[in-house]
C-alpha cells in the first residue's frame, strides 16, 4: 500500500463559472484534509469530516471578502487579509494533522495581496493547505497560478465517464510504477481510444493528480512528477483540441511523461 504523502500539499486553484460549485468542492477537499477516517477521504462520517462539515472545524480557515463599515460588502480581498493568513499558516494545527485556508472568490484578491501571497503560495508551511476558489483562473496574477495546481471544480463528478476515470487511474499506476517500461506498454494497449475519449481522459487524470497533490488520495509519487504530469495533460488536451491524432498524443505521454526517478518521501 502507498504511504500517505502528508507534506504534499500543493496549493490548487478551483475554477467554476458556478462560485457555489468551486466553493463546495474546496470544502470537500477540506474535509478530506483533516477527515481521520479510512480509505478513500472524505470518509463523511468520523468527528473531523462533520465538523468540516458544519464549518466549524478549527484546522479549516475561509478567507473571503469583507464588509466595511456600513455593511457593504467589499469589493476586494485585501492584503491585510492575507497578512493576517500568512501569519496565522504558522500557528500548528489546532487538532488536525493539517491546516486548511480556503480563499473563496481568490480572483477578487487585488493585486497587492496576490503578491502577499506569492511567497506563501511558493513554499506553503509544511502541512498548510491552501485552496483558491475562482470563477476566472485568469484575474489571478501569472506568477499566483504557475504556483498551483489547477482544476476545474465539479469536473469529475459531472462527466462521470467510467472509461475516462479507469484510463486515468491506469495512468497514474504506470507513473507509479517508477518504470518507463510499464508507461510505454500502458500507453501502447490504450492508443486507439477515439479523440472525445482522450480527451476525457485527459481531463479526468488531471483531476486524479490533484486529487493526490491536496493528499485527497495516496500516491507514490512527488509532488514535482504530479505536476509535471498534470501540465503535460494539460498539453495533450491543447493538442486535441486542434484535432492531434490520438497516437501522437500517447506517444507524448509515453516519452514526456515523468516516470522514475523520484524520491520516495521518508516516513514521518
Ligand atoms: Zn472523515
């Protein structure tokens, strides 16, 4: 069984048109942060996932906008806020093997506490977990998104694509292998899937990867490889969309992947 990568906590970036929707993944994938129960997580069930649950959960923090003194909303998250989040993210959890910030509506940051962030968001306390919910990944500043990972939030859930999720979940066992042999047979017994196929693929391997980069799920893997991975998918769905052959695109994944090579995490 793979250990849990508990350091792994890769800031992600959770994009929906919906800001109900992003905001609901994060505080799942909070939950699945502190939850304390077994296998797949959130288990929904032990103490720390009802808490979460009831957003009265100490170790998960929301950073959102404020109101100002007449009670109006403001229009920004501003570099106070932020201030205040950087020092608190040094403060150990309260009961949770982690912490958890949850920054909704990110892309409403202004730009001074997006840079207040940087240093945060490049190297995060260790077990601190930080989630930017967006409507628009692209209001955040480059130098904010090139430090995370990005999803779109209710992907997963909404395509629902058994053959998308198994294909992705074959290749991240053959990038867990460690061995380039494994890879290239995997991505050899699955080249002739059609393009929308692919494409699902793509896009579900993604999810899968940042499902394990906020430690959702165990993994092997680094969090380097997952992101290197998780861009090249991003690449190969670039590439379909103008139509690439299929083959070519295994083919890609086959050379460009980043197998082996990474260090195993020590135990804790
Ligand atoms: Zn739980």
């Amino acid at each position: 069984m793979p250990q849990v990568n508990r350091g792994i906590t890769q800031p992600l970036i959770l994009s929906s048109g919906d800001p109900a929707e992003a905001l609901a993944e994060a505080r799942r994938l909070a939950a699945a942060a502190v939850c304390t129960g077994a296998g797949d997580k959130p288990c929904g069930r032990c103490r720390a996932c009802r808490k979460a649950a009831g957003d009265i959960h100490p170790d998960v923090i929301t950073i959102r906008r404020q109101s100002d003194d007449k009670g109006r909303l403001r229009r920004e998250i501003t570099v106070d806020q932020i201030r205040w989040m950087a020092a608190d993210a040094c403060v150990l959890p309260n009961e949770a093997a982690r912490k958890v910030y949850i920054i909704e509506e990110a892309d409403k940051m202004n730009p001074q506490a997006q840079n207040a962030a940087l240093k945060l968001l490049e190297e995060p306390p260790a077990d601190v977990l930080f989630l930017l919910c967006v409507t628009n990944a692209e209001q955040l500043l480059p130098t904010v998104r090139s430090r995370c990972a990005e999803r779109r939030a209710g992907s997963a859930s909404a395509v629902a694509d058994e053959e998308a999720e198994a294909l992705a979940e074959g290749y991240v066992r053959a990038l867990s292998s460690g061995k380039r042999e494994e890879l290239l047979r995997w991505c050899a017994a699955n080249e002739g899937v059609d393009g929308r196929a692919a494409a699902a693929f793509a896009a579900c391997a993604r999810d899968a990867l940042a499902d394990r980069l906020c430690g959702r799920k165990e993994t092997a893997l680094t969090a380097r490889q997952m992101l290197e991975a998780a861009a090249l998918l991003e690449r190969c769905e670039d590439y379909l969309r103008v139509n690439t052959g299929v083959k070519h695109i295994f083919g890609l994944l086959a050379v460009d992947s980043p197998v082996g090579g990474g260090k195993q995490r020590k135990e804790p």
